[in-house]
C-alpha cells in the first residue's frame, strides 16, 4: 500500500478497528477515511452506495461487526446472522464495484468446526458441524470469507481474508454479559475488589483452552498481510500459544489484585472444548506476535481503569 493511498477502516470506533487505525498511523499512512455509525450506517444498502461511490478507497480494512460472548450469541441469532451478513456483503459488493484494489475481510477462529482438528489448519473450514453457541455469527463470517473467494474467482480482484484468534486489548467491550471471556474477567475481578466480595463466580468448568492475540499485534499483522499476501486461501493469525480458561481466570485475578475464592458454576457452557489456530502460514509469510499474554492484559486493565464509561457498553 502506499503511504498516501486512500485507505477505508470499517469499524474504525471498535477494538480491532480503532487498533488498524493506530498501526496505520503509525507507519505513516496519512490518508485514511473512517465513518461513524451515525455518519454511515453498514446496513444501509443505500447509504454504502453512496459513500463508495464519493469515496472511492483504494484499499479497505473491513473490521465492522456485531459481536458478543456465549450469551450474546446465544440470545441473539437473528440479529448477529442478519447485521453481520448485510454489513460484510454491502461493504465487499461496492468496494468491488467502485474498483478497491485490495480489500482484508477480518473472520473469525469461531467458523472453524466445533471438534476441529488441533492447532486448526485453514483447510480445515467446512468439513464439520460448527459450535451451537456461536454458528450465527461464524455462518456470517464464513459468507463473507467465500464472496471474497468467488470475487477473486470470477473477477481477478485481490481481496484477502484473515481469521484472528480470541482477541484482547485496549477498546475492548467490558459489558459483564455481552463481553468475551477476557474483558468480562477484567470486569468481574475489579469489581469483586472494590465490592470486598469474599467470591466471584465464574462460568463452565475451566477447562477449556484457548488462544489469546492482543489486539494490536493483530493490527500489525493485517497491514503486513495487506502488503506481503495475495491469496485466495484465508490466512489464520495467533501466537501459537494456548491456557485454559482456569489458567487465564487465575492471571487476570492476579494482575487486578482481587484475592477472594473463586467459584466455578459448571451448570453453565464451557463452549468449544480447544480453539488453537495453526499459524504455519502466517509464520512462512514472516510474521511473529510481539506482546506476550501478561504484559497485554495488564495494559488492557489500564485501558479499563483509564475509560469508566467504556464498561457500560
């Protein structure tokens, strides 16, 4: 890309998207065009239109989403299939139209099958049933993921799909039941601190495992992809690493200093029992994540203490 392209961040307000923004700054990209929802509503066929066909961007990060944790996903299938779906097809269809040279559609590890193979090569897609919790949403991502395929397919365009890990980091959504697993815990832990709660109840049974990418080394790794890859096959982004749920719950307490007990309510879902990503492909592409899991969740829990209103999201 080049540095004074014009460069589109859908989603720029969220955490993956307000991360890009800073990765591109960073390098120097000066040209960069963000929208608010207010200003640019995804699902408004028309107003994409429009703004595409004014705008023009050479190149496109579609970071936009409707996400959520277990219980979002659970309570709101409709809604995470249908708001992703219109959002990833209207931004894709008129970049494509309006001549993008390149576009980089962020999925999800969750459109991987539930009893995936493990680490989770990306070949793997689509060879068995999806984890119930969240198939909403990894349906979506999964049509967004195959119309970049097809584009490049029929058209020759050169639009490229990543498939991040269980994110984390500053920006995050700390609401206590619409959040992920690692913000919810920050929340949880600060406030069982504050209250003096003598426990803190947590969901499953912590078995589970799972993968954790801060979320700016996610950033630096879509601005290398975007100048280093071109591809019809999605590439699968993480750090290689994985800890149960347990293990992760106990390094949150820590680091926010909460010392109660902590109680584990196994009448509530676990999940997908291991979600590790393989990140051979990445690795070949010559790209290594810099912030390890500690040192990204104390800066996370700043991030928290630094932006109160954020936990009301």
């Amino acid at each position: 890309m080049e540095k004074d392209a014009k460069i589109y961040v859908a989603g720029h307000r969220g955490m993956v998207g307000s991360a890009i923004i800073r990765k591109l700054e960073e390098q120097g990209y000066s040209n960069l065009i963000v929208k608010s929802h207010q200003e640019l509503d995804l699902l408004d066929q028309g107003a994409v239109t429009a703004f595409f066909e004014q705008e023009r961007p050479d190149y496109v990060f579609l970071a936009a989403a409707k996400v959520g944790g277990i219980v979002a996903n659970a309570e709101a299938k409709a809604d995470f299939l249908y708001e992703n779906m219109m959002m990833e097809m209207n931004v894709i269809y008129h970049a494509w139209r309006t001549g993008c040279r390149k576009l980089l559609f962020l999925g999800s590890s969750c459109i991987y099958p539930r009893m995936a193979p493990q680490p989770m090569p990306e070949s793997c897609l689509l060879t068995s049933e999806l984890e119930k919790t969240n198939e909403a949403y990894a349906l979506a991502k999964i049509s967004g993921l195959k119309y970049c395929e097809y584009l490049n397919e029929q058209y020759g365009t050169d639009y490229i799909s990543v498939m991040p890990t269980n994110l984390y980091g500053p920006n995050d959504n700390y609401h206590p039941t619409h959040s992920h697993v690692l913000p919810a815990l920050i929340r949880r832990f600060h406030e069982a601190k504050v209250n003096g709660a003598k426990e803190v109840a947590c969901w499953g049974t912590g078995k589970p495992l799972r993968e954790f990418l801060y979320v700016d080394d996610l950033a630096d790794a879509c601005v290398y992809l975007m100048n280093h890859y071109s591809g019809n096959e999605t590439v699968n982004i993480g750090t290689g690493k994985e800890l149960t749920i347990r293990e992760l719950t106990e390094m949150v307490a820590r680091i926010v200093g909460y010392d109660g007990k902590i109680q584990w309510d196994d009448s509530k879902p676990d999940g997908t029992p291991r979600k590790l990503l393989d990140i051979g492909k990445l690795t070949a592409l010559g790209w290594k994540y810099k912030t390890e899991l500690e040192e990204g969740i104390r800066r996370t829990y700043q991030d928290f203490l630094e932006n109160p209103m954020r936990a009301e999201r």
